[in-house]
C-alpha cells in the first residue's frame, strides 16, 4: 500500500493551499477565515516514481468551545495516528503561536518522520525570520512558498527518503484478486460475506455499524478463488460522531483505493442515496471494476415495472458511466448471491481485457472515419492510428492532428461504442486524445 503522509497544524497557515500543490488539484477549499478545511481531504501524489497518500487534516485549535474545532482536534489526532509521515506546517509570518507549541508538544510523543514546515517564505529576509522555528524542539525545518511552489521540491525529495518500504507479499496472494464489499451501515455488507461462506464469520445485528475494521476472507469455492473484504459502511460526514468511526470511514476508503472490484450494497428499502453515489462515484474515480447489488429485495412491494424502474432510476444517477451490472439480492434468502459473485468475477476479468492493436485499429478507425469528431473553427480532426496502453486498467490513446478540438461529448461517443464492441461491463475506460 502507499504511503500516507498527513499535513497537520493549526488554521490558516496554508495547510489546505500545500495539499493542492501535492496532489495537483484543488480539491480543498482555501479560504483567508481560520477553520475553513472542517475535515480530512484525501489525494493522491507522485514524486520521482514513489506514489504515495496525502491527508489534508482541519487546523488544530486548543481551548477553543466550538465543536468544529473539537472534531478538528480528533481528526488531527487520527491522522497522526494513520500516517507513516507528518507534516507540520507553520507560518513565518506570525512566528511561533501558543497554538504551534501545543501541536509540537503532541508530535514530541509521535514516533514517526516529522517535517516542520515553514509557510509562506518567499524572500530572503523571512529565511532569516524562519530560524526561530527552532524553539520547536522539532529538530531542521524546510522552508517554502505553497502558493508560488518555492522549496516544495526539495520538502519531497526529503519527504521520499523517509518512506517505508512496501511490505513483501506473497507472491502466491498477490495473484488473488480483492472484491470489497461497501455500501452505507446496515445494508447488509456482512450478511452478504456470511451468506457466500455459510458462516457467521463477521457479526450480524440491526445496529449499524456493527463491522468496525475491514476484514479479509479468503473464498475458494465452486472454482472461485479471491480475497472478499467486509468494510465498515461510510456514513456522511455529519453523521460520523465518535472516533471509531473516524477510523472505519478512513479504512473503508483505503479499500476502496486497494481493491480490484467494488461490490456496492444497496438497501432496496432506502433506494440508491446520495451516500451510495458517492460511494460509487470514489470507486470510479480509483479505476475500479464495480457491480451495484441491491439487498433486502425480498422486503419490497412489487408491481410489474418494479425492478426496471428501479434499475433505470440508478442507472440515471450513475450517469454517463451507466455500463454497471445491477443485481437484486436477498442476503436473508440467498437469492441471486452466487450470480452477484459470478459477475463480480466478470468484471475483473473485463477490467483485465487486452485488445490487440490491429484488431482496435481495424475496428475503431473504422468507427471514427464514419463518425468524425465535429469540425470546430473550419478545424478537421483526422484520427490516424489507436492503440490500448500497457496500464493495469483499461486505457486507450487515440493519435490525431488536432487534439484540442475533440470534446468530451465525442469522447464519450468513442467510449460507448467502444462498449458495444468489446465486453468492459464495470469497469471504467480511459481515453486520451493525443498529437501524432
């Protein structure tokens, strides 16, 4: 697994503005008014070839009433715990606060990488200024700019240096494949896992949130082999309370990330919530095979068009990526349980597929030649050559003279057909537009 580097401190000293930077994005809101980052963003980085995890925590604030920054303070707390390499970021401007010493007295008991971090120095006379961060008690400490990028270089190549090295594994489980079984507390994750292995194997009660880490269970029946992996179900936000489920939210997300297909347990009785969305949406934006089951559907009423209307209300929400198996299960009667898990092997095999290049070319080129992207400013693209890419999910670059001019409604015009021709139901395709 990646590495997970947490960026700590207290509100308003650029914390939100050097996560952008890593992780090449903004994701986080950055805002002048203390507070602003309520809880942890997560991204993703790269640095000379090493990926790793970057968690954008709440400022940390000491004696303070108000309940955000209560939850803030746990959700540093939790950070520090998960992560193998803290950032502490100060602010030179406002040289050290009682508030900087607080959080320096918690990392003086952490037994981690820590890099204190000196903010907003962008002249020479605030290197100067920096030297005082000493006081700390923290040991060195790197001086940057995260809004124009000055010193961030070197902060990673220090930071890359520190990484633990990834866990050897074995080759033997390498080899499995890992299907995660998410969905919303109390949808029937765990029934679902007791069901296929016909053991109680994880505990089953009415209480959601009864399933606090994620647990691996090897299955090997009826021809399949692979690892089956039960998650804490992810709530909202708002409805994350204790610090428990601060740590299964951050384990469920992790599985996510490190999983090969996404089983996504619904509750038919509550329908595919906002919840369940983003849930699917985070499976989609890590690449992932995913196969959409709806649980408890022998709790519902039914009419003729049920379960179509049912499967095109979601379908309609999952938009554009609507190639996604939906099944309807029944945990409590095992209806359609080994279908669920011979799909799921489906798409793992689909999110494997492999299109040799002439046999793309031939039919793609075809396609594009018949249906060219539209000509925009008197401008024609003309599509010459295809290929998939040697990447673990499927990828594809398409060579063009101008490809500035094709838009992603003809991109998802290429992806559909694409669809329609070879079998990538599941799993979420990639497609570039490059200059030949």
């Amino acid at each position: 697994m990646n590495s997970i580097v947490a960026i700590v401190g207290r509100p308003n000293v650029g914390k939100s503005t050097l996560f952008n930077r890593l992780v090449q994005r903004r994701d986080a809101i950055v805002d002048s008014i203390s507070g602003v980052t309520r809880d942890r963003h997560y991204g993703k980085s790269d640095w000379n070839g090493k990926q790793f995890s970057v968690i954008d925590t709440g400022g940390y604030v000491i004696g303070s009433d108000d309940i955000f920054e209560e939850e803030i303070r746990k959700q540093v707390a939790l950070a520090i715990d998960e992560a193998d390499i803290i950032i502490f970021v100060v602010d030179v401007e406002e040289g050290i606060t009682p508030m900087d010493a607080e959080v320096a007295k918690l990392l003086h008991k952490v037994k981690k990488p820590i890099f204190t971090v000196v903010n907003k120095v962008d002249n020479s006379m605030r290197e100067t200024d920096a030297l005082e961060f000493y006081n700390l008690g923290l040991g060195d400490y790197h001086t940057i700019s995260s809004m124009n990028g000055s010193g961030t270089g070197d902060l990673l190549d220090a930071i890359i240096t520190k990484m633990p090295e990834p866990e050897a594994i074995n080759p033997d489980e390498e080899e499995l494949p890992r299907f995660a079984v998410v969905g919303r507390p109390n949808a029937g994750k765990s029934s679902f896992i007791n069901a296929l292995i016909g053991e109680e194997r994880n505990i089953v009660t009415d209480i959601a949130g009864t399933t606090r880490d994620a647990i691996d269970t090897k299955y090997n029946r009826f021809g399949f082999d692979f690892n089956l992996v039960d998650t804490a179900g992810i709530r909202k936000k708002s409805k994350v309370k204790d610090d428990l489920e601060f740590y299964s939210v951050m384990r469920a997300v992790r599985t996510i990330e490190y999983a090969d297909v996404i089983i996504l347990i619904v509750d038919a009785t509550r329908g595919f919530e906002g919840q369940d969305q983003n849930i699917f949406w985070l499976a989609e934006k890590n690449r992932k095979g995913v196969v959409i089951l709806i649980n408890k559907w022998d709790l519902m009423e039914k009419e003729t068009n049920t379960l179509r209307d049912f499967e095109a209300k979601i379908r309609e929400q999952i938009a554009p990526f609507t190639d996604v198996p939906i099944i309807f299960i029944s945990t409590l009667t095992k209806q359609r349980i080994f279908k669920a898990i011979e799909t799921a092997v489906e798409v793992f095999q689909n999110r494997k597929n492999k299109i040799p290049t002439s046999k793309f070319n031939e039919a793609m080129l075809e396609l594009v030649k018949t249906f060219p992207p539209p000509a925009i400013k008197g401008k024609y693209v003309k599509i010459k050559y295809c290929m998939q890419l040697p990447t673990p999910t499927p990828q594809f670059v398409f060579f063009c003279n101008l490809p500035q001019y094709v838009k992603e409604p003809y991109k998802r015009f290429v992806e559909n057909k694409m669809r329609e021709i070879y079998n990538f139901s599941g799993v979420p395709i990639t497609i570039y537009f490059r200059q030949k």
